[in-house]
C-alpha cells in the first residue's frame, strides 16, 4: 500500500475506492507483491535445483492458488480438501504435497491415489504404508529435528514436545521398517514453526536432516519447511532471503556433494508468500470516547482476524480516509463480536472518524483461511489486485451460507 497524492493505492487502486465498490469488511490481495515474494526466493537460491511448495493453508483461494501455479509454484496440503482445491486450480496430484498431522490412513490412500507425493509422519502410518504399498510407491517421511524456534508456542512445530513428524532420535525404527517393507523414501521433511527470527534455527535443523539423510539412498528432494519471517511491526525483522540462501546454498550444496547426488530442494512458505500481499478492509462503526481512552469499533471481529487474539499478533493497521498525520490520537481499535476482540490497544492513527476506512496490514496469510461466521456473522469478500485490475474472487456470504447444511426439525 502506497500513499500517493494524499491516498492510499494497492498497486493503481485507491483503497478507498475498493471500499466503496466491493464493500467492506473486505480482503485485497496485492498479485504483484505474491509474485516479488515468489521471485526474492528464487534469486537467493540461483544455481540450486529449487521448488516452492506454497503452504496453502495460508491462503487457499483459488485465484492466488492459480496465480501461484502460473508462477511455477508447486502446493503443500494438509488434507484431502485442500487437496482437491489444488486440483481445482488446475494442480496435478504430483505437484504436491501433503503434510498432514495425525490423520487415518484413509487420508493417506486419498493422497496417493491422487498422485501426491505423501509425508509420514509416524512410525503406525510408515508400517501401514509398507503393508499396503511396500515399494510400489514412494513416499517421504517427516521427522521433528528437536530445534525450537517459531514466532510464539503456539506456532512452533520442531522442538521436542511438538506432535510433529517422527522424532529424529527414532532412526533405528524408521529404518526397520525400511527395510522391513523395502520403502522407497524418495524425500525427508522438516518444517521448524512459523514466524521463525533465527536464521540459524533453519540452518541447525537442515544440518540435522542432512546428517539424517545419509542412510536413505533413494532421495530426490529435502524439504525444509516454510516458516520464515516478514515484519508484521515497523522496524521488525525479516528473514533476509538474500544473506540465507547465499548460507544455506552453500551447506546445501556441500551436502549433496557428500550425499553423492544433487537432490532438489523443497521449501513450503505460507506467510512469506502471501501475508504482506493481505489486507483486511474495515469500516470504523463508531467511535467512542470514555474516560481515559477512545474506542473504535470496527465492522469487523475475530471471526475475520482472529491472530491478534489467538496469538496476541500485532497488524499494522492506517486509516485508509485519512492520510493527514498532522491530528492523530490514540485508539483501542476493537472488533464487534460479543467478545473482547480487540485488534490493537493504545495504537495512534490519524484522526478517526465513523464511517472511516482502516486498512489492517499482513492480513493475507492465516487471515480469511481462519475466518469463520461466530456470531453468525458473514465472511467477507475477497479481492485479488492483478495487472493493476480489481477481481472479486469470492463473494461475501450471505445468511444463506450461515444456515446451509442446517437441518429444520419439528421440536
Ligand atoms: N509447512 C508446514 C508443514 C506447516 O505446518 C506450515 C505452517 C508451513 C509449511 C507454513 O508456515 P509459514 O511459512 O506460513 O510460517 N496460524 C499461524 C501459523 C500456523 C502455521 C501452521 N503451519 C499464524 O497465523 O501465525
């Protein structure tokens, strides 16, 4: 979002105007930023035999899922829905992934039916694979490297306690069943936690899964996960995708040279992809003076956003209908569900006033996917700015979509 001639644009749109035309609470999605972002990974690893996984659960609309596959962007899924989705925007099953947690076999066969390849995570479902499939199809193992690292403990996945993959020590287990089944584990697969600081955590835990790797003669791919960084705060760090794919090329490539074969290299950003691309256009309902403070109350809640309360996440919030910073005042910028959903406290805006357009910025990763209709309330519309275009590519719900699947019965 650019302020320009006293407004704010995404790309050649005036926020504003996006309000007025599509209504608010609305979600616009920058295109071009998701294809800078896809861009910045690929310059950082030149040289190296690279592929995006884009962690769809992120953001799994259609239309960024097919911007994604026209920009060579494979998918990571982790369920059989988000599965078909990919092959709605035109996937093919072997263009992804799929990383479930925990699910029943069923899932699994779903998956391989399909095409896609499949990361096992524990040794009940590597023994059942191997009774069912033995080397007739190949499949990749997820292991928990025990490195802690991540934005919060909610959205930390590679320490020791996370539930997550098969536990690095569990070697000697993985395999027997190797060998018992004869298993083709044609990738390994780590992903440490989202939001992730320490460019030295990814570092330790693909030193880990290289040195883990030795004993598997069949890969074709490491897959390191998504988790990296982007400033939700000014001033707050990001991953520096140049100075980390200079590092991690070079381990990398040492690696393969000792692996005795080059294998491709696999990443599974959500965030880094599409969150700055995201924002979540809401209008101030009231503004309300008490003693001590002044709330805004916004026509929007935790059933639209719900990171700054399940995770306390600070977003970055402009008033879109007022880019004079001369008269600014400090606000409790709070959502309308009969909870205390509050988006920021304390935060200074420039003036605000009913009826104001704000913009909560990094909304496009984890934000509409989390949505839900608490309150009964609708989800919003979504917009995909494209080529300096403004596409709806969802609709906003209607009462309709609240009370679809709902049974009426005589009580
Ligand atoms: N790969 C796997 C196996 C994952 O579980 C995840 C995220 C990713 C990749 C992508 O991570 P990313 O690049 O987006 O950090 N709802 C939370 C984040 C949960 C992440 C879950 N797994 C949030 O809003 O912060």
């Amino acid at each position: 979002m650019q302020l320009r001639e006293g407004s704010y644009f995404i790309q050649n749109q005036k926020v504003t105007d996006l309000a007025e035309r599509f209504g608010t609470p609305l979600y616009v999605y920058d295109g071009e930023k998701i294809i800078q972002q896809i861009q910045s990974i690929h310059q950082a690893f030149a040289g190296i035999d690279l592929k995006i996984k884009y962690a769809c659960k992120a953001l799994t609309s259609l239309a960024v899922l097919k911007l994604m596959r026209k920009h060579g962007v494979d998918l990571d899924v982790v369920s059989p829905q988000e599965l078909q989705i990919g092959l709605r925007a035109g996937y093919a099953g072997n263009q992804m992934n799929f990383t479930p947690s925990g699910v029943s076999f069923d899932e699994i066969e779903f998956a391989v039916e399909q095409g896609a390849f499949v990361n096992l995570d524990n040794l009940d479902v590597l023994e059942k694979f191997g009774q069912k499939y033995g080397s007739s199809k190949p499949c990749m193992i997820r292991v928990k490297p025990n490195v802690a690292a991540g934005g919060n403990a909610k959205i930390m996945t590679a320490h020791e306690g996370s539930k997550f993959g098969i536990d690095i020590r569990q070697k000697a287990e993985i395999l027997a069943l190797v060998e018992k089944y004869d298993l083709k584990i044609v990738g390994l697969h780590q992903h440490t936690g989202s939001d992730v600081k320490e460019a030295s955590a990814f570092i330790e835990a693909a030193s880990r899964v290289f040195e883990f790797a030795y004993d598997f003669p069949d890969l074709q791919c490491i897959d390191l996960g998504g988790g990296f960084k982007v400033a939700y705060k000014e001033g707050d760090y990001t991953t520096d995708m140049e100075k980390f794919g200079a590092e991690l090329s070079g381990f990398f490539r040492e690696f393969c040279e000792k692996y005795g074969r080059n294998l491709q290299l696999w990443f599974e950003p959500g965030k880094y992809l599409v969150s700055e691309c995201g924002y979540l256009l809401v209008s101030a309902n009231v503004v309300k003076e008490a003693p001590g403070r002044t709330f805004v109350g916004v026509n929007s809640g935790l059933n639209h956003l719900i990171r700054p309360m399940m995770y306390d996440a600070y977003h970055h919030i402009v008033n879109a209908s007022n880019p004079d910073d001369s008269e600014q005042d400090v606000y409790d910028v709070v959502g309308y569900i009969c909870e205390t959903d509050n988006f920021a406290l304390g935060r200074t805006l420039n003036k605000v006033k009913a009826n104001d357009i704000l913009a909560i910025l990094n909304a496009g990763a984890y934000g509409f996917a989390m949505s839900s209709q608490y309150n009964s309330r609708l989800r919003p519309a979504e917009v995909l700015v494209l080529n300096g275009e403004a596409h709806l590519i969802r609709q906003r719900e209607t009462l309709e979509d609240v009370l679809r699947n709902q049974v009426e019965i005589d009580v």
